[in-house]
C-alpha cells in the first residue's frame, strides 16, 4: 500500500510507532482529545498539525500523505534534516536564521502602518 493511501489517522499511528497517545500529545504541546480525535479520524487545526509533525520528527506533507516518509531515517535524523532545510528556505529568502517573530501586538502594529501607508 502507498503512503498516500493511507489515512491521515494511519499515518500517525504508524509515525508514532511505540509512543503513547500521551507522549504525542506532551511532545508536541497539544491535548491528548486533539491527538485522539485525529487518530479517529477527526480533524485538527493548522497549529496542532504543524505541533505533530514536528514532534514526530517530520513534515505536515508526511502527515497529509503528500510525501512518504524517510524510513531509512531515525526520528532524530529526520528532525535534524527538517531544521536543516527549514533554516535553508529562511536563507533563501532573505530571513535571518536567529530572527523571532514579532509578538501578536507587534505584528498588529505592523498591519495597521502599512494599511495607512497603503
């Protein structure tokens, strides 16, 4: 069977291998009903996918079943790659590998100076 073929709730069972539904959830910073919901079936927000993946050491493409797994890769190998192109992408296109996004209020702030210049 092909990865796409799977269900998303599949797939993270397989990704989760021995970890617990608690462990997840921990890992990645969510509830234990969102990680429950999603290997039921369910649905979760764009936030808690993003949390998943990365606490399983892969990208929401994986999750989704746009992209197979790298199995020949430990989870921190993975992890480790993941970083590595993520701090690519951010050189590429000009983003400073140690910049922090602004806060909620920053970003606000942002917003509203460039409407008025607009």
């Amino acid at each position: 069977m092909q990865w796409s073929e799977y269900s998303t709730a599949e797939r993270i069972k397989r990704l989760r291998g021995p970890m617990t539904q608690e462990q997840l959830a921990e890992a990645a910073n969510v509830s234990v009903g969102v990680v429950r919901k999603l290997e039921r079936g369910g649905t979760a927000s764009l936030p808690s996918l993003l949390s998943i993946a990365s606490a399983l050491g892969t990208d929401i493409a994986v999750l989704l079943g746009q992209q197979a797994p790298r199995r020949a890769m430990d989870r921190d190998e993975r992890a480790a790659l993941r970083a590595l192109s993520a701090a690519t992408h951010d050189a590429a296109i000009g983003i400073p590998t140690d910049t922090e996004p602004g806060t909620v209020d920053e970003l606000r702030g942002v917003v509203r100076r460039a409407d008025t210049a607009y």
